[in-house]
C-alpha cells in the first residue's frame, strides 16, 4: 500500500516543516526535498515545532531524511507539495521524473490554480487538493512554530488518505467539496497582503476596527467575484462568510463577541507574505489577489481596492526594503 511508504514533503518551509516534523513524531517515515540552508539548519539544531497553545516537540536531525536531490520521491508513497505557487511547475517535472507512479500527490499549497497545474504536468497520477488553515512562522535554528488553529482538509478519495496523514496535534480531514474550501480559505488570504503591508501582527489588526474595514471591504470584492463566477466558497468557521465582511466592521465589543472567538491566534502571528517581503523573497501576491482579479476580470466585477493592494504589494517587492508599515488609510489611497 502507498501510505506503507515514506511521506515526502516537496519544498519543505514552514509549513512543510512542521507538517512533516508532526508526521515524523508520530513514527511515519518521512523525508523532506530541502533548500541547503534549511538542511544544514536543521542538521545542526534538529527540529522544534512550537505551537501558539504552549505545547512543543522536539525532534533530531535523524528522525527524517533531508535532501536537496529530488531522487528522494524514488520511494514516496504520498507527496506533500508545499512549495510557493510559482514553483509547482518545477516540483511537479521533478515529482513526474523520480516518484513512483502510484504515489498520491496532496497540494498543501496557497491558491486555487496548484492542483490543476499539478495534473497537467502529473497527467494520470492521483492528485489532491489540500487546504492548510493556520500560518506556521520559521523562527531560526530549526524553530517552527504555527501560530494559528485549525485542521487541514484534503480532498476526499478512495484511500482516505485525510485520515492516513492525520497524527496526534496534525488533524486532516477529508473534504467533497475542497474546491469550495480553497475558494473559502483564498478569501481569508487576502487578509495575507494587509498583514504585509501593515507590517502589524495579525491579531493587532483583527482587533483593530479600521483594519478589520479594509479587510471586510477587500473581501466584500472577493466575494462579489466569486458570486458573479458561480462559485460558493466554504467557510472555516460555523459564520458563513457572505456574513463576515458585515461583522467585521462591527465595533470591537461586538465583534470579538461574536466572531473573535472563532480562531485561535497567537498575538505575534504574521502572514507569509509578511514573512517573504522580510526575507526579500517573491510573494504569492498574484496566486491569492490575482486570482480573484482574474474571475473578477471575466464577470465584469470591479475590485478597485484589490487592484490598488495588489500594486502596493509589487512596489514593496521592488523596493526590497521588508513590510512598508502602511495605515489603512494610505492602503486605501486617502489623506
């Protein structure tokens, strides 16, 4: 059986790290595809995983297999692919060269576009869509530590592979209708860009007012999007998300009533965009905004707001000087 088989982790980050470190501490074969610098950090300090309620686990260098040669997949049974969206053509040939033709492949990625790249280049294997609902933070020295809740969906089939995959502090349930999870999780995503720009912890700016109106607006544009195309993303909380934007520019005591109860965060949560504009890195600007942009594109839907964040995000790239440190009122455009 293919779940009998290491689990590979293709372009192990933060969240592919601490994914594969919870797989690993729970005695599966693991072996993670590696940048140099993450493989020599992780064989001189071993592995931390950290987590936002206190609880943490440490594990030795030798308790996975680390490699820069993608060779690894030679025996996978199941792919983790938790590369940036740019990079899933390039995994996905390496995958198709090295890993066994059985071997099921799970997107863990942002974005809604990974898996049917995946499948163009994959034509024939099993490929699953997978969505990761916390935000994971590499903090050096072979530190990971996710600093929000929630259980990863992947996308229903025969083997069951969500419950194959789950261990204990690493839920994955199986989804029918992950499509409408991506979509729900890529609208929360947007949030991603403000917390770069704002270069302001996430929960600062959910308990901030005017921030929470940027977001409520921003997404409200998302949604019209999406509703034009004739698609229904699914909520991660039990509050459906046409409801959000109108409870998020809710005062603050109602809205942390209501609403503010329904994720846990830790108060130094930052956005992986925030983490690639620190390091200097490309963003997923064009795979979360850009993709809405697009729907938005071929309905004739307008999202001003969007189009204005989504330049501000290229200018920050440019300029390689880390998160600007905006309000929302300069977000916005305004004096």
């Amino acid at each position: 059986m293919v779940t009998d088989r290491p689990i590979v982790v293709a372009g192990a980050g933060a969240i592919g790290c601490f994914v594969g470190g919870k797989l690993a501490a729970s005695e599966r074969r693991v072996a993670l595809l590696v940048r140099p610098r993450v493989k020599t950090e992780i064989e001189r300090f071993g592995l931390l995983l950290t987590d936002f309620d206190g609880s943490e686990t440490k594990l030795g260098a030798g308790h996975l297999a680390l490699s820069e040669d993608p060779s690894i997949f030679h025996s996978a049974g199941i792919v983790l692919v938790t590369v940036k969206s740019a990079d899933t053509a390039d995994v996905a040939d390496q995958i198709a060269q090295h890993a066994p033709q059985d071997a099921i492949i799970v997107s863990l990625q942002n974005g809604v576009g990974n898996v049917a790249m995946l499948n163009e280049r994959l034509g024939g294997r099993c490929v699953l869509a997978g969505m990761v609902p916390f935000n994971v933070v590499a903090m050096g020295e072979g530190r990971f530590h996710r600093s929000s809740s929630g259980d990863i969906h992947v996308g229903e089939d025969a083997d069951n592979t969500a419950a194959a995959l789950s261990a204990p502090g690493l839920t994955m349930r199986a989804s029918r209708d992950i499509t409408g999870v991506q979509w729900g999780k890529l609208i929360i995503n947007l949030n991603n860009a403000l917390s770069a720009l704002s270069d302001v912890p996430l929960a600062a700016q959910l308990a901030n007012r005017e921030w929470r109106k940027l977001f409520a607006d921003q997404m409200a544009e998302g949604l019209a999007a999406m509703n034009a195309a004739g698609i229904t993303p699914v909520s991660a909380t039990p509050i459906p998300l046409k409801w959000t934007p109108a409870l998020l520019r809710l005062p603050d005591t109602i809205f942390n009533a209501i609403l503010g109860r329904t994720m846990k965060i830790d108060p130094e949560a930052r956005s992986s965009m925030w983490q690639d504009l620190k390091q200097g890195r490309r963003t997923e600007i064009d795979y979360l905004q850009g993709a809405v942009i697009a729907l938005a594109e071929q309905n004739n839907v307008a999202v001003p707001l969007m189009r204005r964040i989504v330049a501000l995000v290229k200018e920050a790239e440019s300029a390689a000087k880390g998160p600007p440190g905006l309000t929302p009122q300069q977000i916005r455009g305004v004096a």
